[in-house]
C-alpha cells in the first residue's frame, strides 16, 4: 500500500470517529506513523520525516479459518516450549481485541485451556474484559495478540491481568515490531519480527 492510500485510509477512519490509537491497531502502525500520515494528507506543504515503521498487513492468514489455525498450531507450540523452558503452569488463553481473538480462540482449544477476551482501552473508556467467557482470577495467563508496535496495549494488558489477581506468564504475537523480548517483566514471543533498519 502506497504512503497516499495509507493516509487516505488513515483520513477515512478518522472521519468515521476514529481515534489515533484505533487507527493504528486497524492499520498496523505506530500512533506516530498514524499522526505523520493524518499530518500529510493535512496539509499540502507538510515536509516532516515519515518516522520509522513497518506496515504489516496479514490478511492472506486472516481470511482463511484454516490458515489461521495453522498459524494458532505453531503459536501453540512455542507457548508449550516457553513453558517448558521457563517452568510455569499454564490455565488461560486470553487474546486482546480484535485481531488476537481469532488466534487466541484456537490456540485454547489446543491446549484445552480457558479462553478469555480482554478489550484495550479507547478514548473515553478503560481496559476491560468480556465477562461472557472465563475469568481471571487466580490463574496463570498467555496474552495473545497479532502485532505489537510499541507495545503500549500489550502493557495494558499486563496491568489489568495483574490487576484482576491474575499472573501473566507470557505473550505471544505474529509480528514484534520492537527489539524487546518482554514486556513489563513478561516474556514476549513472536513467530516473526520486523524492524526498521537505520545507518
């Protein structure tokens, strides 16, 4: 997708009420990538640097339920390696909306584990958690999303785990948009990870 067809995207949901932050969880980028392309298309003599970023897009995966649960198959395999490597128990699965739902979703029924749902924050509105499914309390938790930017949701995640009496023992996503290998003293796993090179 060209820089113009990402800020005319960027410019629809923000017309359709959109937040900085929803753009970027919709888009796969940076809350400053997000600010740079509203910033562009904004005004004509804009001439800032495009900050440093990487536009994933994984919809080849994500309009197969086949293909996403081969990819929930391998999640799951290097969940039972940390594991086995770091020596904790495992209870529930809980995926962050809306794209590590569908992940999340099958990597439980793998492992025969609880499912839960939590739901970042957007303006106005604090994290949550969808009270439909199995709750927190007590148990030991694999947060499972798609893509971690900065990381920002993933820590809210952690803290409303924590702060439900939960311990999060590890999270896993497809993409790792960071250099770091956890967050918040959690272990952070990706199946790939992508980053800007720089001189």
């Amino acid at each position: 997708m060209s820089l113009e067809k990402m800020a005319e995207k960027a410019v629809s949901l923000r017309e359709k009420g959109h937040a900085n932050r929803e753009i970027s969880q919709e888009m796969h980028l940076s809350e400053a990538t997000v600010e740079w392309l509203l910033a562009k298309k904004a005004s004509e003599d804009f001439n800032e640097a495009l900050p440093p970023d990487v536009k994933v897009g994984w919809r080849t995966i994500g309009v197969s339920g086949s293909r996403i649960n081969s990819i929930a198959e391998i999640m799951a395999d290097v969940i039972l390696e940390e594991q086995e490597k770091n020596e904790f128990e495992l209870d529930m699965i809980a995926g962050i909306t809306h794209n590590g739902i569908p992940l999340a979703t099958n990597i439980s029924d793998l492992l025969g584990l609880d499912f839960g749902m939590i739901r970042p924050s957007r303006d106005g509105t604090e994290t949550n958690y969808a009270s439909n499914y199995a709750g927190l309390d007590g148990k030991n938790v694999v947060i499972v999303d798609d893509v971690v930017s900065t990381g920002a949701t993933t820590r809210e995640a952690i803290d409303f785990v924590r702060k439900q009496n939960a311990n999060p023992v590890l999270v896993i996503v497809l993409i790792n948009k960071k250099a770091d290998d956890n967050l918040e003293g959690v272990p952070l796993r990706a199946l790939i990870r992508a980053r800007p090179v720089r001189n």
